[in-house]
C-alpha cells in the first residue's frame, strides 16, 4: 500500500466515498500542505453553500456545473476552473453529470477521517 511519505497514491488505493446526495469523493495524493480530490456528482447533485480556511481550485473535468463564489454565479464546463480565497462561500449545482478535480491548501484533515 502507497504511503503519503513515499509520494506515490495509486486509484485503486484512493476508493471513492459517498459524501452528499449523488456526490462522491476520492481523496488523492496529498500531504500536510496540498491535497488533490476527484469528485463525481449526479445531475442535480448540490454542493451546499459553505466556507472553509482553506484555499480551493476546482477544475471540472467533464459535466457543466453553476458554481456560485460570494455574490457571483457562473455556468462552467469541462475545461474551466475556479479558484476560491480562504473563508469565502462557494457552492455548486450540477447541471450535467460530471467530475471534478479539487485542489485544497493546506490539507483538508477533515477528509482523512
């Protein structure tokens, strides 16, 4: 088994878990300052408002989601990204099914229990 010191996290090691209605996650490689997360969500699946300390890049490999940073929404698709500050609120809806790339600093520790 991959160990986060040996810098090597294989997919099959990284099993993705249901974490919200028609949303799952697989945590990837990561360490104390970076971590890096594959999210799958369902048509309609929510990404409720909320806010962290951590900064956060989502990428979206596929689908079309309307992100919302602060005030502002927006429509994006495979291709796009977002970058959120620490302590802003952010959510998402999914539009059309599809997967996304999370980018957090530092690590999420809450996502390892």
């Amino acid at each position: 088994m991959s160990k986060k010191n040996d810098g090597f996290f294989l997919a099959e090691e990284c099993p993705a878990k249901t974490v919200d209605d028609g949303i799952r996650r697989a945590v990837l490689a990561h360490g104390e300052d970076l971590m890096c997360c594959r999210l799958w969500f369902d048509k309609n699946a929510v990404g409720k408002l909320h806010e962290h300390p951590h900064v956060q890049i989502s990428y979206i490999l596929s689908g079309k989601f309307e992100f919302q940073i602060g005030d502002k929404k927006v429509v994006l698709s495979a291709g796009d990204s977002t970058y959120k500050v620490s302590g802003i609120i952010h959510g998402s809806v999914c539009l059309e099914a599809g997967e996304l790339l999370d980018i957090f600093t530092p690590e999420r520790k809450d996502f390892l229990k």
